[in-house]
C-alpha cells in the first residue's frame, strides 16, 4: 500500500515536472482571441525555411530578420506534448501578407493578425505591417524544442488576433535615476514579447532633466546630474526609431508646472521664487505663470518637442500642484488681486488653460494625468485622461460620462514591491470594472504600467519590470473573458523563461526552473 502511494505520488509529481498536460496555448503570452490548434506536428529547422511575402514594407522586412534570428538562435522551449505526435516534414514557409501600406502608428492603428500553420506552410494575413509583427511574435512563440531534439511547431487551424485596448503602455521614468540607452532598447524589444505599443516616456523631472533641448541646450547642461547622464538628440531619435520599428509609439511626458526642480538651474526665473518673512528664502516652487518669459519659453520648448517627436500625443502631466510656494511670492499675490482670483487652483488653472493653448497651436492631442479633468480644464475631446488615484472606478465612470477617452494606471505601479506574486494583483485589475454604459466602456482604449525610478535604475530596472509587466501586456491585449490565474501562471512561467533565452533577465515568478537558466547578459 505504501509502496503504492509512493508510486502514485511519483506519477504525480512526474507529471507536474514533465508537464504532460500542457497544451499548446501554454506557449503563448499574451493569450490570443479564439486560438484553434490541430493535432499534426510539423518540423522546423533553419536550413529550409523561409518569410515570404509581396510587401515591399522595409518595416516588414527588418522584422522578418529579427524574429529568423529570435527562432533560429534563441534557444526555443522544451515542450513535452510536443513528443506525443511523431512530426510530418518540415515545414518550409510562412507566407506572410499585408493588406494596407499605410505605416502610421496612433489609436486607430489596425494591430490583428490572422495566422494559420498547416501542411503547405504557415500563413500570416494583417491589415497593417504592424499585425504581421504582432503575428510574427505568436508565430516565434508557437515554435519549441521537441524532447527528442530538433525544432517543432504544432498545428494551428486558425488564430484570429487582435488586440482589446489600443493604449497598451509602460511608463518609464528616467529623471529620478538615469537609465541608459542600451537599457531602454533592450526593453523595447521585450514590450514587443508581450505585444505592448506604447512608451510613456517619463523624461524629466523635479531630481534630473536629461533630455537635451537643441533650443535651451542649458536645461541638461545645468539640470541633468552631470554632462554624462544626457539624452542627446541622437539618443532620442533611436530610440524613437528603434520603437517605431517595432510598431511601438513613443509618448513624451513634459511635466508641469509642478515637478520641475530641475528645470530651474538651466532656464532662470522659470520658477517661482518661495518666501518666508518677506523674503526671498532661496528655495523654489512650480513653474511662474505670471511672467510672459514663461510663455516665450514654453511656446518655444513644445514647438521644439512637437518637433523631436512625431507621435501626434504628447503626455502634459499636470499633477500634484503644491499651492505653498505660490502662496508667499508677494508679486504672486499682486497679480492674484489684480486678476480678482482669491483661490489659487485659480492660478494653476490659468497655467493649464494657457499650456493647453499653447499646445492646440501646435495641432498635437494630449494626455494629461486625471486632476486636469478633475480641475474642469477646458481640454479638447480627443484628451486621454491617465487615471492613477486610489478610486479609479468612479473616476472612470466621470471621465467617460463626460465623454472624454480614459487610460488607467492606478493598479500597476511595478515600482511597489511587496513579497509574493503580486502580478496576480495586476492581473485581476480591469480597467473596464467600473459601473459604465456601452457607450462609456468604449471610452475606454487603455492602461499603463508604471516603473517609477526612485529606486531604479540600469541595474534592477529589467529584472523589477520584468516579467511582472506581462501580467498588464495580457489583461490590455487579451479578451476580457481572459482571466483564469492559474492557467495564466502557466503561461507566464514560459514566459519568463522565454524572456531569458532573448536576453531580457526578468525575475522570477515563483519556486520553479527554466530549461535555459539566465547566463548573464
Ligand atoms: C513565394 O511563394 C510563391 C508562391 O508559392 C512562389 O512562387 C515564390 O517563388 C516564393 N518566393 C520565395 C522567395 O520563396
Ligand atoms: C506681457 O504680455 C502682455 C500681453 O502681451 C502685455 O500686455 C504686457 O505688457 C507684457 N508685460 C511685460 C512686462 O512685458
Ligand atoms: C492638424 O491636424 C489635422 C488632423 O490631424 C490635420 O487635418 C490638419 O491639416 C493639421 N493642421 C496643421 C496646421 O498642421
Ligand atoms: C456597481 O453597481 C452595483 C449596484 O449599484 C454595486 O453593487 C457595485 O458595487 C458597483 N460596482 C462598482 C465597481 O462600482
């Protein structure tokens, strides 16, 4: 009887380790829309297959080079159903067609795919070069190492894919530490693993401004930590470049007024100068809305930055506004008397009205976080409004009553860390789990993760991102009725162990092994 328990406990275990129950969605992160798999296993190796397409797309083309290599020399999964089946010959192409040459990224970016693998070849069909990536990287996911050796890829009958939310993102924060290039390539390239398309690009801030203003070259000089801890006009184009090459937008954020210590040292009387007893007490506050210097100034920068970055939003900031300062500055309360404003969410409210005109002028829509519409801002209707506060639920429902498109942020701070698998956490938030109407829900296009730098920086910023951020990647791609924890935990192991096998060191999930350990970078 006890030999017999022993043994059943062994069977048991064996079949945790071997996992002879997995399936071939377990390889795929995020879970695709109505994946229909058949039971023929075809070969894949290197020497006979090839992409083929009539696309001219040089975005196309890179990408057909990129995912030859991911498939052909990142060490795929070892996948033990996949030793079920005896495999058929090889399978020599995926013939990949593109309906549309237009190229352009914003929300109405078509991102669907349809992807087939059968006895004559696997075939990818997408409106957009942008859903033959999306498609490519299922395609790459799919493919595994067969226990016996050698490379295989199941039979697909049919996946049809398209992403929930257009406005999938990751704020990244390079004012508080600095984070280098090379990092931030290298985490493009893993948003695309998990089929992201949006960088919020936290540049500056009140510790640091490292982003290299051809106008005002003075605000790096005098406002990043030194001259080496800079984003050159260089620095930014490729990164724009090189996201936009993986079907990724790259949102700036220029935060104001508030937030903007490190603007001060490089653009004098930019900021409010602070009192105590009557006097100017050397220290600083958010950005003066009452001297026109600040308007040539800003009219000037925004030109530059609408300039520097082509996407056609531009995230605004406008949070937390610490009234203090303001509130002792002597010309400041001249001013106030002057314009009849007793209260000073008066005066912020001036600043964003004029930054917001401003902006217009330049023909660009923005994001701005949410105290913008709680402050009753005269924005225009295409403003996405990031929704980050505690009681997001009925913030959502008021932003979509008034009819304003929304993104949530609130339940995705990777920056706290607490013990245990918190991605699960993020994984159970749904930004459309707020008492809405159809019409309100479609208001909707979004989230993002955020990885705030106080504690980060090129050293953790992978391993604290990753995979933790998957878990968002999936609840803002996959179906809503996508939420099954322990089937998604599955699903992210592999995922994790795939990130390793691409370069990317993303932590542990929980107790468990990859076939392929991180090796170092
Ligand atoms: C692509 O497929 C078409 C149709 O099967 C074939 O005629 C063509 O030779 C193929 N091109 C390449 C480069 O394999
Ligand atoms: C600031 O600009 C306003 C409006 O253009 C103008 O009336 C005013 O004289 C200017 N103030 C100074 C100090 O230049
Ligand atoms: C402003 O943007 C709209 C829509 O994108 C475009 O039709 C229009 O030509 C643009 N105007 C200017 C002055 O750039
Ligand atoms: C939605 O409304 C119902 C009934 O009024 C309430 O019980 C529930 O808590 C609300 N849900 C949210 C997320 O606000």
């Amino acid at each position: 009887m006890a030999l017999f328990l022993l043994f059943f406990l062994f069977a048991v275990s064996l079949r945790l380790v071997f996992g002879d129950s997995s399936t071939t969605s377990d390889l795929l992160w995020p879970q695709p829309s109505q994946p229909k798999f058949g039971t023929e296993v075809y070969e894949v190796d290197s020497g006979n297959f090839v992409f083929n397409t009539t696309s001219a797309s040089t975005l196309l083309k890179s990408a057909m080079d990129r995912y030859y290599v991911i498939i052909f020399q990142s060490p795929a999964p070892f996948f033990p159903s996949g030793g079920a089946t005896q495999p058929k010959g090889p399978l020599t192409t995926l013939y990949i067609t593109v309906h549309s040459t237009d190229e352009s990224l914003n929300l109405n970016t078509d991102e669907s795919y349809y992807l087939n693998v059968g006895g004559n070849g696997a075939s990818i069909t997408a409106t957009t070069v942008f859903g033959a990536m999306r498609g490519l990287e299922t395609f790459s996911q799919l493919i595994y190492h067969r226990p016996d050796g050698g490379l295989a890829i199941n039979e697909v009958t049919g996946i049809y894919d398209k992403p929930r939310f257009q406005y999938r993102g990751i704020l990244i924060d390079t004012s508080r530490h600095f984070v280098n290039l090379h990092t931030i390539l290298t985490h493009l390239d893993a948003m695309v693993y998990s089929k992201f398309n949006i960088l919020h690009w936290h540049i500056v801030d009140d510790p640091s401004f490292p982003y290299e203003s051809y106008t005002f070259p003075d605000l790096a000089a005098k406002g990043a930590f030194d001259h080496e801890h800079i984003y050159t006009q260089e620095d930014v184009k490729t990164v724009i470049n090189y996201a936009y090459e993986r079907g990724i937008r790259v949102i700036p954020e220029f935060d104001t007024p508030g937030h903007t210590q490190s603007w001060g040292a490089g653009q004098p009387d930019l900021l409010t100068p602070c009192y105590a007893n009557g006097q100017p007490n050397g220290e600083y506050g958010p950005v003066n809305p009452i001297l026109n210097s600040t308007w040539t100034f800003l009219t000037s920068l925004y030109q530059e930055i609408d300039n520097v970055f082509p996407d056609n939003y531009i995230h605004l900031g406008g949070d937390e506004v610490s009234f203090t300062c303001w509130q002792g500055n002597p010309d400041i309360q001249a001013w106030m008397k002057k314009m009849g404003y007793t209260d000073y969410a008066k005066l912020e409210e001036y600043y964003e009205n004029n930054l917001i005109d401003l902006v217009n002028k330049l023909n660009k829509s923005y994001v701005v976080w949410q105290e913008i519409f709680d402050n009753g801002l005269k924005i225009k209707m295409d403003t996405v409004i990031d929704v980050w506060k505690t009681g997001w639920e009925k913030e959502m429902d008021a932003v979509t009553k008034a009819g304003y498109k929304v993104i949530l942020s609130t339940c995705w701070y990777l920056n706290r860390i607490s013990y245990g698998e918190d991605w699960k956490d993020y994984y159970s938030c749904d930004p459309q789990n707020f008492n809405g109407t159809d019409d309100q829900n479609s208001l909707v296009v979004g989230g993002h993760s955020c990885l705030w730098g106080e504690l980060i920086d090129s050293t953790n910023f992978m391993s604290r991102m990753w995979p933790r951020a998957c878990a968002v990647g999936e609840r803002l791609w996959s179906p809503k009725t996508v939420t099954d924890v322990n089937d998604a935990r599955t699903r992210l192991l592999n995922q994790r162990c795939r990130l390793l096998t691409r370069g990317i060191q993303a932590e542990p999930v929980g107790p468990s092994y990859c076939n392929d350990e991180w090796h170092g970078p």
